[in-house]
C-alpha cells in the first residue's frame, strides 16, 4: 500500500524575515462572492518555519503544512519560486 502526502501546499510572497528561524507569508486568493458574482481578492498572512534564515522580504515561496512548531507556525517553507530583485 503506498502512502499519498495530503499536506496542503500554498504560494505566498514573504513580508517579513525579522523573527529568528520564521518568516510571514502573505497568500492571496481570489474569490468569487456567492451572492453578487463579483470576484475579490482575500489575503492571509502565515508564519512558516525556515531554518537557515534564507528568504528575504519580497521572495515568493511555497509552504506546506506540518505539525504544530509554535503556537502560530504550523507552516514550513519548502522551496524558492522566484527571488526577491530590488528595481
């Protein structure tokens, strides 16, 4: 019997790397109002665990679920989509 990973896995761009071993990740979705039909946008800030201090604010990353590691960060980062380039 194989075993399938069910942990949720979102995209979000890292606002702040100022705590030790954690940044926040802001996820925006876009949903559509059920009563109206008009579609808006929803955002969530998430505190996921990096362990070598690698991410930099501006950097979009994937998360994914894990066990609880604080009583805020159930999160862990995963892997670096795209790097942060100052203009």
């Amino acid at each position: 019997m194989s075993v399938i990973n069910l942990k949720r896995t979102l995209t979000g761009v890292v606002v702040s790397n100022k705590m030790d071993k954690t940044v926040t990740v802001l996820v925006e979705r876009k949903i559509k109002h059920s009563l109206l039909g008009k579609v808006l946008r929803v955002s969530k800030k998430y505190h996921a665990h990096d362990e070598n201090n690698e991410f930099i604010q501006g950097d979009l990353v994937f998360i994914e679920e894990c066990r609880p590691l604080a009583k805020t960060k159930s999160w862990r980062v995963t892997k670096l989509v795209e790097k942060y380039q100052a203009a």
